[in-house]
C-alpha cells in the first residue's frame, strides 16, 4: 500500500516517484532517496519536510529537508519524549523570511495538542527594526506577550512563539515571562542557506520590505545571544521525582539523632529554628526561593558565560558540541546525594558526550599543604536541590568540592551511617555525603537560561498577569 503523505504537508511528487515507493518499505523518504541532492532535485530547495504514514504510525518526529536544520527537539525521537516530559516555552529569532514561522508550525505538529503556537503575524505586529513609535505600538506588542502570560498560567505544556524577537527588551521579557512560571525557555535561531542574499528573502517572507530594511534585521538578529549560563535542564517529570527522593532523604536525615547531633551546631545560627528543644526541619530550613531558573526548574550547570562577560563565553557558544547540543537530550546519572549546613545537592556523573560540554574550574586546595587537589573531569557537575536562607545556588559546587577534597585526601568518615539508598559519611562540620547504591537517573534538555532579571522582580511580566487577572 502506497503510503499517503498529510494533507496540505508536501509537495506534489511525480507518478514515478510513487512507482518507486510501492516497491520498497514505508519509511522517512531521505532513507529511500539517499544523497539530499536526489530531494533537491525532485522537491526544490524549498521543501522542509515531508512525513510519510509510516512516520504518522509510528509517532516518528519530523525529517527535514534540504537546506534545513535538523533541530534534535523535531527530529531526534529521544529529545521529542524528552521535551513531552518539560514545560517548554520555544522562542524563534530571526529576520523576516528566515523560515521561523514554518519552523513554528512544524514544532506545533510535532506536539499536536499539548502545544500552543502564538504568531505575531496573527496579531497584526510587523516587524520594525525602529523603537516603538507610539504607547499603542508598546501597548500592542505587551498584549501579545500577555497571551504567553494566560498559556503559563493555563500550564500548557510546550508554547511556541514566532515572532522576530530582535528588540532586546521584548527577547528578554519572552524568556522572564518563561522563567517566572518555572518553563524551561528554548531559543531557536533558523539559518536557512539563502540568509547570506537579501534579495532572497523577497522570496521567502510575505512582508514587503526593501533590501536595506531586510539588511538591518539580518544584522540585528546576527547579534549573537549568550545566556547567563548553559546546561541540562531536567524534564518536569524528572524534577518531581528528583524533588521526591531529596524529601525522603531529608526526612530520613531528621529521624536519625546522630545525623542532627552532628549537624545542628553548625547550621547558620541567626536564622530561626523555632523551639531550640525540638531538631531543626530540614525542609524547612532549606528551600529554592533563590534558584536562578526558578524553584520548580532544576539543572545541572555546564558553564557559567554571564552573558558573554566571562572570557571565553562567546568561544564556547560557537563550538561545534555547543552548537550541536542545544535543544537536545541528555540522561544524566546522580551518583550521590550531599547536604552542608548552607546546601543540598545531588551529584551528577557525567557521560563522555557529556564532558566536553562541561567547562568549570575543578581544583581545590589542600588547607594543610595549599596544593591543589582534582577529584578528576567533571567532579563539580552536580544539581542543586536547596539552600539555607541567604544562600546563593552558587554555593553547592564549592561545598560538593570541598566534600571532595576529604575523599581525595583519604580522609575516614568520622560517622557512617546505613540508609536504604546508600552509605551515609559524615566528614566533618555539618558535611555529608549518601554515596547512592544505585544511580538515580533523569532526563534532561540542554539549553541556556536568557532571562536577565530575578523571577519575582521582572515589572514586565508582572504587568502582563495583572493585565490577564483583571
């Protein structure tokens, strides 16, 4: 049986062509082409996918076409599931004519009902590389961004957005919209091979612009975009089975006395504990209300770029493993949990593929001797799963190496303790590890966290929810 492409998703293709694919089996047509240059011959530069029924079946992503990326979250099966499991909030960037809304539509086929596509186009915003030119052009744009706000609250799980975003007021306020209701924001920049030509674009937008306007847009959005840092942020269902076992260790840390006798007289002492006669709360002693990504969004960091203020920031953006990484999924191992008297985290071995994605300075000093001390490539990597009050996240890296630093100098746990998930070591001063028996593992998408501003101080999306409650 011939299969049958959707409706209204290719192009048409010749009575021979059929012939041809009666022969063989269903599967994605640049299996059965060969080189994309058969495709190109047959569809034109133009085509951007095509899905057979053998994909529709089998609920195979997308293949792409000539001339196209191939993003991991429309064609890699893994990354897909992966991206079903988060909340997303998919930001396109591009000149006019850069094929975004195409990709727009594509991701929304790809998630079908789970997804929501909000176009400017459909709201009647042309783009303009001018400032806005009056209250109602600003008035007009925050309208749309308020409809991002309703999708946030309504909990729709994958929100596309297709739009220019080349004003960096209104890219930023997308992703701090994003990080203020713990969705994991995606930037996705399309590069299609005519972008080099202005006079190509005349073919591929349906706006009317000159070839001076199209030049401004296509230098506006070349500016590259470096977030405050790179990782891999865990799936939401990852999160909330991460979120379950850190309370069961917790409240297993609580009933064990000689855990808190240890512990309790190096928590920070100007901080209330309630009854002084009664052990501490853990949990709430430790909380997320200072995560950078928001309390519900966990991650593992991989490099800190400060938005390319750090040296080497713009470098590692534009690496190939970089490049070829964002947007995909990863399965990350937790091989420990740690807890301080300032943080709770988890330790994160990392995969070969992994490693070189990770660029963290690892050495610790030895107190005694000031000699450096690596625990080895990628010790550092771990996700941070609370902080005391007046903790910076930051802090659990320096705290997983300072643990590390006791293992490296062969230092004997002063308590060990037996728990269900592991052997618990006390190394002194409040610092504890559960080397995990078994590694806990969980999914996770490498992106960037763009938003610049803090998630409950951003006056632009707080605009944007009193606008959608009133």
């Amino acid at each position: 049986m011939r299969p049958r492409p959707m409706e209204g998703q290719t192009r048409k293709c010749s009575a021979s062509f059929h012939s041809m694919l009666r022969l063989i089996r269903p599967r994605p047509i640049v299996q059965c082409l060969g080189p994309r240059k058969d495709l190109r011959r047959l569809f034109g530069p133009r085509l951007w996918y095509i899905r057979t029924m053998n994909d529709i079946q089998s609920n195979q992503p997308f293949t792409m076409g000539e001339g196209d990326q191939l993003f991991p979250f429309v064609s890699d099966t893994d990354t897909c599931e992966a991206v079903r499991e988060s909340r997303v909030v998919f930001v396109l960037r591009g000149p006019p004519g850069s094929g975004k809304s195409t990709l727009a539509k594509r991701i929304h086929d790809a998630y079908g009902d789970i997804s929501t596509l909000l176009s400017a186009d459909d709201e009647g915003l042309q783009p303009t590389c001018a400032p806005y030119s009056d209250q109602a052009d600003y008035d007009t744009h925050a309208g749309f961004h308020t409809k991002v706000v309703i999708q946030c609250k309504e909990s729709t799980k994958i929100i596309i957005v297709d739009d220019t975003n080349h004003d960096d007021f209104q890219f930023q306020r997308l992703f701090n919209i994003a990080r203020k209701f713990s969705y994991m924001g995606m930037l996705v920049e399309p590069h299609k091979p005519w972008m080099p030509n202005p006079r190509e674009f005349h073919q591929h937008s349906h706006w009317h612009f000159t070839e001076d306007e199209l030049l401004k847009f296509k230098a506006k959005t070349e500016e590259p975009v470096i977030a405050l840092f790179y990782g891999w942020f865990l799936t939401k269902k990852s999160v909330d089975f991460l979120l379950n076992h850190y309370k069961s260790f917790l409240e297993d840390l609580h009933e064990r006395p000689q855990f808190l006798e240890e512990f309790s007289p190096y928590m920070l002492q100007d901080i209330p504990l309630g009854d002084q006669k009664q052990p501490p709360i853990l949990d709430m002693y430790f909380s997320r209300s200072k995560f950078s990504g928001g309390r519900d969004l966990l991650h593992c960091t991989a490099n800190f770029t400060d938005y390319g203020q750090t040296p080497g920031a713009a470098t590692y953006v534009k690496s190939s493993v970089v490049e070829q990484s964002l947007g995909r999924a990863f399965k990350l191992q937790l091989t420990a949990l740690f807890v301080t008297p300032r943080t709770v985290g988890a330790r994160v071995e990392l995969s070969r593929a992994q490693l070189p994605l990770f660029d963290f300075e690892e050495s610790v000093s030895d107190p005694t001797t000031a000699d450096p001390v690596s625990p080895g490539p990628g010790s550092r990597a771990h996700v941070t799963l609370g902080c005391a009050p007046n903790v910076e996240p930051v802090q659990t890296g320096l705290d997983l190496m300072d643990i590390l630093r006791s293992v490296e100098a062969d230092e004997k746990p002063r308590i060990r303790l037996n728990m269900h998930l592991g052997e618990l070591c006390c190394y002194g001063e409040g610092r504890w590890m559960l080397d995990l028996t078994n590694p806990i593992p969980v999914n996770s998408l490498f992106s960037g966290l763009y938003a610049k501003s803090p998630p409950d101080d951003d006056p632009a999306s707080h605009t944007s929810c009193k606008e959608e409650s009133s």
